[in-house]
C-alpha cells in the first residue's frame, strides 16, 4: 500500500492577497533555488491562485512520465490560445495524441538532411555580410538565421520570406506581452479593454491572414515540395487528417516555438564560448578536423563529439526554457504530496538542470563532465521537457545550433562586445540581456 498523500510544505513570504506574486516576478530563478530547502514540491500562492513548484528531478519526471495523464497544459497556455489555437504546444488530450502521431514523422532523422540544407542557406544568408570588427546585436542576429530557417522548413514557396519578415518585426513585443499574459496574478486582466490587450489582439490580427495566404498558396499550387507544409497537408491516419485550421495553428505554432528558444540557445553559447575561449578552440579544432573547410552534411553531425557535449552542457546550463507549466486535472500526489485538481504546478529545467544531488558544481560551463557522467546528467538537463509533451523539435534544434557553430567559428571568433553589459534574465525565455558580440576574422 502506498503511503497516505501529504500536505506540501508552503514557501515563507507570501503576502496578504499578492502572495508570491513579487517573487516571482522579480528575480524567478533565484527564489525557486532557495525554495530546494523548503522541499521537493513547494506550495506557492500567485495572487489567489495556489501553485506548486517542483525542486526534484525525481519529482519532474514523475511529472513528465508516470502521471502526465492527471495533467494538462493549463492556464499558462490558456492565455494565448488565440495565437496558438489547437497547435501542438497549446492541445491537450486525445487532440494532440493524434495531432503528434501525424506530425512526428515531419520531424524524423531522414527528414534532417533537407533541413541542414536550409540551416546552411540561411547561415550563408544572415553572415554573408558580417565584417570584422563589426558589433552585432545576438537577439536581432540569430532571430533572423532562426526564422528564416523555421520559416523555409515550413515552406519552400517565395512567400516564406515574408513571413519570416513579419514575424521577425512582431516577435519582440509578442513575446513580451505572452509572458506578462502568462504571469498575470488575475487572469481577468488579459479580458480588460486595456491597452496592452488591445495591442495584443492587434499583434494577433495581422499575423493569422499571412498564414492563411501561405496555405492558400499551396492549395492553389500542389506541387510536393517535401517541406513541413505539404507534409502536413499529406499527413493522414486513418480517416483522420489535418484541417487547414489545424495546420494554421500548427505553423504559428512553430514559428514562435521553433525561433527564440533557439536563437536563445545560440546567444548563450557565444556568450559562454567568448567566456571559455579554450572551449571554443577545441570546438573549432574539431570542426576543422572533421569537415575542413567544406560545408557540414548531415552525414557528420555523429562525428562532432566535442561539439554535440558544448552544446548539452551549455542547454543544460542555461535552458533557454526555464519553465513550464501543468494543471492538475485530478488529484493526484507528487513525490508522495498531494496536488489538487485544478492546481498550477511549475517546474524549471534550469532548477533541474543544476540540481546538486546529480550534478558536481552544477554553475561550472563544463563540456568534458558529459563524458564522465552523462547518464545522470541527462536525468537532470531537461531542456526540451520530458515525456509524451517533449519538445517535437529538439533534434532540429540541435542540428541547427552544430550548423550556426560549425559555419560561424571556423570563420569568426566570437566575443561579447567591450562594454556590454549581459545579464540572464527570466522573461518567456531565460536570455543573456544586453548580450552584444564583436566578430573577428580567424586566422
Ligand atoms: C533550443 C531550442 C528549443 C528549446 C529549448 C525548446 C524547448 C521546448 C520545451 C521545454 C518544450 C516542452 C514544453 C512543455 O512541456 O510544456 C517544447 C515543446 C515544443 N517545441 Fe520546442 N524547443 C526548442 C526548439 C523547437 C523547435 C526548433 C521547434 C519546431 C520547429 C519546436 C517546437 C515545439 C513544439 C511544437 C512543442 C510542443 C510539443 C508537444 O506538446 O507535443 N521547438 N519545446
């Protein structure tokens, strides 16, 4: 018999009617490692709304695999369903089971050497006209190589640079406005006729159209291209296919998921390899090694070991997604505490991805520890989540980042620009602020 369920321990601090409100807030990451001490689920309070933050890697797997039944995306997602609608990210239950199963083959292995050839174009694209000496700014630079990669996987027609264009101008304050709709105390305040809310809807408003221009396009010209949108419209089980609402939201849903996260997973290793340059030199060793100087197939991407650690250990190090979110839809307990129908839980793979029981000086940049004990490391680096709901993109997005490095270091030495200021900050991502980089030629 399983012992009875208990009462999660409540974090101190909370205040009358904000509770936790502020902590959260104000420094996020910060106050989730304090609150290791308090116990492996902490109860939380976010204005009248009760939480639970899990501090064990044991705990976020529980999470991720044996009990991800009793939960759903909750209220988090909710708050931007209008952008995501029925996409992957944002569909719960048998939806997205079937949604997944005819999605997942987009995303396969073999797919991924049509997709390094995109990677390389739009690196060759983004970089073509970068000099030495010259100061750039990471989030503009590497959004732009991102998108224009999600937006050419998506399709191959002439009209992908526009979206990529729009998207790149939008995506900022899309960002920024989702994660304060995320974070809101009182999600009563994102139906307000507030001016971010109205701002918000206009942000939304003009994205939908050009999607549906891109669909139609298609529609009207059905040659197969083998890219992710005649993929989708192709893909059926059964009876059951893709409606062009559902691939609508499919492709908003990649061009938000698939761009900053991974832009923001590249920004922290220029930061983190202009911190360790010896690092960057065996990278580059390497790569030079491997490929010489001719472009990478996807036939290498096994023969970059160094490279592939660099990257692990900098998304375990600074995950560009450092939470994410659950509603219970039962009770149910978690590491033997009980967590009640309808409660938020919140977990960080940056509080799993440091977690001392497993990992030896877990804020050390240090590449070489994932040949040493890379088992217990990838229990606790949780960058693309975990179970039926990990991230359907992970291998695309580390081919991408090895495709950005191996075509950017053999050419340019990175380092953060004289006089930046970066500092991590937790907002929809968790991103180097300020991060500007100098690029000089190699030798
Ligand atoms: C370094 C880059 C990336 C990181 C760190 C990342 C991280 C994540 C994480 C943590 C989740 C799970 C969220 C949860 O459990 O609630 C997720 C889900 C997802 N990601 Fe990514 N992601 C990245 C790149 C991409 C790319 C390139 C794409 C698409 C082209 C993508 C598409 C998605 C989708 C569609 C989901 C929802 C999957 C589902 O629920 O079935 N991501 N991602």
């Amino acid at each position: 018999m399983s012992a009875p369920a208990t009462d999660s321990p409540e974090a101190p601090g909370g205040l009358p009617l904000l509770g936790h409100a502020l902590r959260l807030r104000d420094d996020p990451i910060g106050w989730f490692e304090s609150l290791r001490a308090v116990g492996d689920v902490v109860r939380i309070r976010i204005g009248p709304q009760r939480a639970y933050v899990i501090t064990s890697t044991a705990v976020a797997h529980e999470l991720f695999v044996a009990k991800y039944r009793s939960f759903d995306k909750g209220v988090a997602v909710e708050h931007f369903r209008d952008v995501f609608g029925q996409g992957l990210l944002s569909s719960d239950g048998e939806t997205h089971r079937l949604h997944r199963l005819l999605l997942q083959p987009a995303f396969h292995r073999e797919r991924l050497a049509e997709y390094l050839t995109i990677m390389r174009e739009q690196v060759a694209e983004h970089t073509r006209s970068w000099r030495a000496g010259q100061i750039l700014d990471a989030r503009i630079a590497m959004t732009a190589i991102t998108l224009g990669v999600v937006a050419r996987a998506i399709t191959s027609a002439p009209v992908a640079d526009e979206l990529a264009a729009e998207v790149q101008q939008r995506l900022p304050r899309m960002l920024e406005l989702s994660y304060r709709r995320a974070m809101s105390p009182l999600p009563v305040l994102n139906r307000l006729p507030l001016p971010r809310n109205r701002e918000w809807r206009e942000l939304v408003a003009r994205l939908h159209p050009l999607v549906d221009r891109v669909i139609a396009d298609y529609r009207r010209d059905d040659t197969r291209r083998g890219d992710l949108l005649s993929m989708m419209l192709a893909a059926r089980e059964g009876s059951n296919a893709l409606s062009d609402s559902v691939i609508h939201d499919q492709i908003v849903t990649f061009l938000l998921a698939g761009t900053e996260t991974t832009a923001t997973g590249l920004t922290w290793l220029f930061v983190l390899l202009s911190e360790h340059p010896e690092v960057a030199d065996r990278v580059v060793g390497e790569l030079r090694e491997v490929l010489g100087e001719r472009p990478i197939e996807p036939a290498d991407l096994v023969r970059l070991p160094y490279t592939t650690r660099v990257i692990d250990e900098a998304l375990r190090h600074s995950p560009p997604i450092w939470l994410i979110t659950r509603r219970a839809v039962e009770d149910v307990t978690l590491g033997g505490h009980l967590v009640p129908e309808g409660a938020s839980v919140l977990l960080s793979p940056y509080l799993t991805g440091h977690d001392p029981e497993l990992i030896d000086d877990p804020d050390a940049f240090d590449p070489d520890r994932w040949e040493r004990v890379g088992n217990s490391l990838r229990q606790a680096a949780l960058p693309f989540g975990g179970g039926p709901r990990k991230c359907i993109g992970d291998t695309f997005a580390v081919t991408e980042i090895t495709v950005v490095l191996s075509e950017v270091l053999r050419r340019w030495r990175i380092r953060v620009a004289p006089g930046a200021v970066v500092t991590p900050e937790a907002g929809m991502t968790y991103f180097p602020k300020g991060m500007r980089f100098v690029v000089e030629g190699r030798e």
